[in-house]
C-alpha cells in the first residue's frame, strides 16, 4: 500500500456520532487526541463546525468497470465518487473484461486503487472461471497471493448447488466471504420487472420475488452445513427478509445487504419506461421496500451497499428491453439513508456508522476500516453536514457515467471531507 507523509490533521469542533462537539488531532494516520481547544500550531485544520463525525464508509458491492469497460468507469473516477461519497474503502466487482478470476487480475486492480489513492480499492475474486458457474476459480490462491477476502459471481448467481456447497467449504478453510447474487436464472428468463402489477400493466415480463427467496434458503442451509460466512448481495424482496431472520435465529453465519435504491425507490417509477430505472434485482413493491428499511433498522440486513453500478450513455440510453440494469450510487448512498432511515427516526447516527462503515469492514475482514471514534484508532473518517441539502444532477457527478436514478431530486445531508489515514480526500465537493 502506497504511503503518503501529511502533516497532522486538527478537525476543530465536530461531533462524533452527532453527539458532543470535540477537536480531534490526527498525527502519522492515526487519532492522537480528542478535546477541547487543542492546539492549532503547525497543523492543518479542518474546520468541522457542525459536522457529524463517522468512520469513513466502506462499501462491499461496487462497480469500478476496470478492465475493460473504461468507457463507462474506471478505478479513478470511481475512487473520485467513493471519495466525494464519504467511503474510504470499496470492494470492486470481479465482473470486468477480463473477469478478475485469477491473483493476477485481482491484484490489477488492487495496485490501480493504491496508485490512484482516494479510497482503499479491494478487489473481489470471482468465484468460478469467467463467471461462467462451470467451475471454479483458484480462490486459494487468490486469497493468498491477492490477498482476497470476498468472492463473488455477481451479476449471475453461483447457481449450481454441488459448485457453491464446495465455495463455501473452500471460503469456511480459508476465514473468506462467498458473497452471492441471488437470483434463480431459471425463474427470470427473459425477465425485465418486477413480477406484479406494474409490470403486468406495462407488458413487462415479470422476475419473481421467489427467485432470489429460494436461492437465499439454498445457500443458507448450505452455508450451515459448511459452517461458512455466506453474505447476500442486494437484498430485494419481503419474503427474502423472513428466510434471513429465520437463518439467523439458527445460528447460521450469513449477512446481508441492501441498496439505496431498495431503501427509496419502487416499480411505481417504471411508468414512462425510462431505463435509468433498470436495475437487477428490480425495483420492487412499496411493502418490499418497507420491509428493506424495517429489516435494515432491525439489523436483519446488516449494511447499505451501493451496488454502484455506472454505464456509458450508448448502454442506457435506449429502448428498455436492450439497456443495461444498474444505477449510480457512490455519491448519493448517504442522503437517501438519511432520508429514508435517519429522517423517520429508524435510524440514528450510531445506526449510520453501523451499516456503512462498521459491519461492513467487519464483514469485509477489514481491521484498519470501521473502526471507532477513539484515540489510537486509524483516522479513516467522513464528516457529514447533516444540515445540507442539494440536487442531485448526473452530469455533475464524479462518475463517468450519468445513470442515477435520483435525477432532480433534493436529498438531504451533505459529505463535508472524508479523511483517508490522515489525508483529506474530499472537501466540500472536490477531491484531492
């Protein structure tokens, strides 16, 4: 990991987890003192009046698109959004072209987030070959050689129960995460909505709730007999919730996420057959996306995750059935939390730095990320100014691509500056 030498770091007057206001002096990446009135000589001062300070966010789904789809992202502009987002820490999908499916690929893009250096890059290991669920990767090696802590086939399920019952004993000897996209292929074929009455209206083939239902309930019981850590990607559907809680309760070691858009957005916003609209799982029902934020605020799903999921215009912008599934999310992942979770009370800021920045490093195998507000701590921090409200506008976002689903809305809470070990990353809407 490239070091970077910065001199000590005062943030004056911030509140952690939004409770009392404290000075707060970062020397060498590292909290040295919490308090009042600290001194101010020789240091450079971050003026954090007002602010609520957390851990810097960590996200265990995002697509940077490198290699191969740098017409869309690339680790740069993706570490630039993360950065401006509040995250000090990403996990980048192995979905790229070529598939990061070997320690070569994976410790690519490791070195690529390192040299670009706005947030701490984690490559995820695919878990078979090319994607293709035929067989599977090197994970040892790629965990040992790349140091990869969490593999996926993201985008495609491990569908094949005999390849994901042996992932799962390879991931329980090697301490890793086997993190699935859970979605039966054959219950979705052809599938361009969620299975209802919005899609029913729309001539829209429907994806049932029942496809990412019973491949969570496979892998639950199969992560059981393992005794492996299984985490769920982007956690869609109410019925989906129950089968976790009831996996849970059991004592089987599985996590889950949810995403920004699943916490806000439902089928209802599929009127007009706008593709930005698309995603995969779908948007689905209003009760769904109650359930999302009464299973988040519960802790039944563990984290937020943006799913970041950036395409060039020529992907997007075009007839519904031939664009691409997926949404931005790096840059407005906080505003809607805040807006669905922390506004109506299901949430307060300690519930905040839960589900972006500590469960998810703990899910992660992160030890230097999530880490609490304290003296001694790695200073990775996000000041946010819980006051601030702006527009969300996808020409002016970081990412290269434009596709957010939010396009005009007014959201609330604003990233102040996000401190990666010491050194301010982003400030007041530029990085650097």
């Amino acid at each position: 990991m490239i070091k970077h030498s910065v001199p000590d770091l005062l943030i004056t007057g911030t509140r952690p987890y939004g409770e009392d206001a404290t000075d707060v002096l970062v020397r060498d990446g590292v909290i040295a003192e919490l308090g009042a009135d600290l001194d101010r000589a020789d240091r450079e001062v971050l003026d954090g009046a007002g602010t609520v300070l957390l851990p810097g966010f960590v996200d265990l789904h995002t697509h940077l698109r490198e290699p191969g789809g740098e017409e869309s992202e690339d680790i740069a502009t993706g570490s630039a959004a993360a950065a401006l987002g509040g995250y000090t820490a990403v996990f980048a999908m192995p979905n790229t072209d070529p598939v990061a499916d070997t320690d070569v690929l994976c410790a690519h893009v490791r070195r690529r987030g390192e040299q670009v250096g706005l947030v701490d890059v984690h490559p995820v290991g695919a878990v078979t070959v090319g994607l293709r669920g035929e067989r599977m990767a090197e994970l040892g090696t790629m965990a040992g050689d790349a140091g990869v802590r969490m593999f996926s086939d993201d985008g495609r399920c491990v569908h094949d129960p005999l390849i994901m019952r042996r992932a799962l004993e390879y991931a329980s000897a090697l301490d890793v995460v086997i993190a699935q996209h859970a979605e039966d292929p054959r219950l979705t074929a052809g599938a361009q909505a969620n299975e209802g009455v919005v899609a029913a209206r729309l001539g829209l083939a429907g994806w049932p709730a029942t496809a990412e239902e019973t491949i969570v309930a496979r892998d639950c019981a199969l992560a059981r007999e393992a005794g492996a850590a299984l985490h769920v990607c982007h956690i869609s559907a109410a019925r989906t919730v129950e089968v976790l809680r009831a996996a849970k309760a059991a004592g089987v070691r599985v996590t889950a996420e949810v995403t920004p858009h699943h916490l806000l957005l439902t089928d209802a916003a599929l009127t007009g057959y706008d593709p930005v609209n698309k995603v995969n799982p779908p948007l689905r029902t209003g009760a769904d996306t109650k359930a999302m934020r009464d299973a988040l605020a519960e802790g039944v799903i563990d984290v937020v995750a943006t799913d970041h999921a950036p395409h060039a215009a020529q992907y997007k912008d075009t007839e519904w059935a031939a664009a691409r599934p997926g949404m931005l999310g790096l840059q407005t992942a906080l505003s809607v939390l805040v807006h669905t979770m922390v506004e109506p009370g299901l949430l307060d800021w300690r519930g905040v730095a839960r589900v972006l920045s500590e469960r998810p490093a703990q899910i992660g195998r992160l030890t230097d990320q999530g880490r609490p507000i304290a003296v001694g701590e790695p200073a990775n921090l996000t000041l946010v100014d819980p006051e601030g409200v702006w527009t969300v506008r996808g020409a002016s976002l970081a990412s290269r691509a434009e596709n957010t689903p939010f396009e005009g809305m007014r959201l609330p809470a604003t990233v102040a500056a996000t401190v990666l070990r010491g050194r301010i990353t982003a400030r007041a809407g530029e990085v650097g």
